[in-house]
C-alpha cells in the first residue's frame, strides 16, 4: 500500500509546462488538493537524464520535494509512434526545441513517419509522488490511438492534433478538456495516485 498524503496536505508541482499545469488545475480542483507551481517557488528544473518516463517523473519529483522540503508531484509524459520504435518518447519535449514548436514537432514526427502503413500511436504519463525523506511513488497511463496527418485542432497542447484515440474520430487537439481527461494517459495515471495516495 502506498504512502498517503494526509487531507489539506499543500504539494508542490515539479512542472513549468503550462498545458500540463492546466490539465492538472482540472484534475485536482474536485479533490481540494492544493498544489503550488514549482516556479512560483523560484525551484530549478532538473536535468532529465533517465531513459524512461517513470525515472525522469522521480528526479523531478525529488528534486522539488527536496528543495522545498515539501511532498511534491511531477508529471514526466510523451509522445511514442510505433513506425519510429516509440520515439520521439522521453525526448517528446526535446522534439519540440528551444522555441517549443510542437507544430515543427509534430511535422518531424510526419517526415520521419513518411509512408509508414503502422499509424500506432501513443501517449504516456508517469506521475510521481516524492517527500523530501526521499520516499516516492511512482504511477503510469496510457492511452492508445492513431497519428493523423495534417494536424487537427486548437485545444489541448504538444501532440495532441496530431493523436486520434482509438474508437474516436476527434483528435485530441479538437477534444474538449473534459472529453480528454476521461481517456487520457495522464488522466489515467492520475486516477490511480487518488486511489493510492489521497484515499
Ligand atoms: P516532459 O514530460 O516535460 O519531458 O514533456 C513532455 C512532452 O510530451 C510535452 O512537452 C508535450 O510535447 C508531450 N506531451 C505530454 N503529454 C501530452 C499531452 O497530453 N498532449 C500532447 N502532448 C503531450
């Protein structure tokens, strides 16, 4: 069984991604879990050096919860095509360069996908718990589905037009918020820390 986070416990949240940060406002505001953004606390953003979601999800986590001296949550999550043996996967972020062009992205996903018949795409999200003892807990979505081409949609952030989940025709990108966090990877993983940490 899981470490738990007593009721009324404020955390702070490892990320500086606004579309993530976002998603999370939606996901925590019906559990009144208060979170403060990382940077509001000046916290540094680590270097992500492991080569899976879940080990770059624990170092931004630790970091945080062991510069603030407060639990901390982070969110480590990308973007895997089949055709291109997952990537552009832990680097999803890296893909997008120094400006952050998910639209330049996302056409290198397309150039790189060329003819590929193997459309399979998906997205993932591990979400990490840490306490500045350096205990953590780690949990991981998915959510499975289609790269499309051209990209479709303004909502959403990163990848999302370019992903159709399986048995819809919408990407995630013309989704509405409420219709994506009922399927999607960080969602899922989302649902399993409340389960485990917040019940
Ligand atoms: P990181 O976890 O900060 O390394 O960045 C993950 C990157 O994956 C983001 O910058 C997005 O480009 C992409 N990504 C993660 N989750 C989503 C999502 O829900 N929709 C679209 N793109 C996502």
């Amino acid at each position: 069984m899981g470490r738990k986070l007593p009721p009324g416990t404020k955390i702070v949240l490892a990320s500086h991604n606004k579309g993530k940060l976002r998603e999370f406002s939606d996901l925590l505001s019906p559990h009144g879990i208060e979170m403060v953004p990382a940077g509001e606390l000046g916290l540094p953003e680590p270097d992500e050096t492991a080569p899976d979601f879940a080990g770059n999800a624990r170092i931004k986590a630790l970091a945080a919860a062991q510069a603030s001296g407060m639990p901390a949550f982070s969110d480590d999550s990308g973007f895997c095509v089949a055709a291109l043996g997952g990537e552009p996967g832990v680097l999803s972020a890296r893909w997008g360069g120094p400006e952050k062009d998910f639209s330049k992205a996302m056409a290198l996903v397309n150039e790189r996908m060329g003819e590929a018949t193997d459309r399979r795409a998906w997205f993932v999200a591990a979400l990490c718990l840490a306490w500045p003892d350096g205990h953590t807990e780690t949990f991981q979505g998915r959510v499975d589905g289609t790269a499309v081409w051209p990209p479709r949609g303004g909502k959403g952030f990163g990848y999302d037009p370019m992903f159709v989940p399986l048995g819809g025709t919408e990407t995630f990108g013309e989704m509405d918020a409420d219709a994506k966090h009922a399927i999607s990877h960080r969602a899922r993983a989302f649902a399993q820390v409340l389960a485990a940490c917040f019940a």
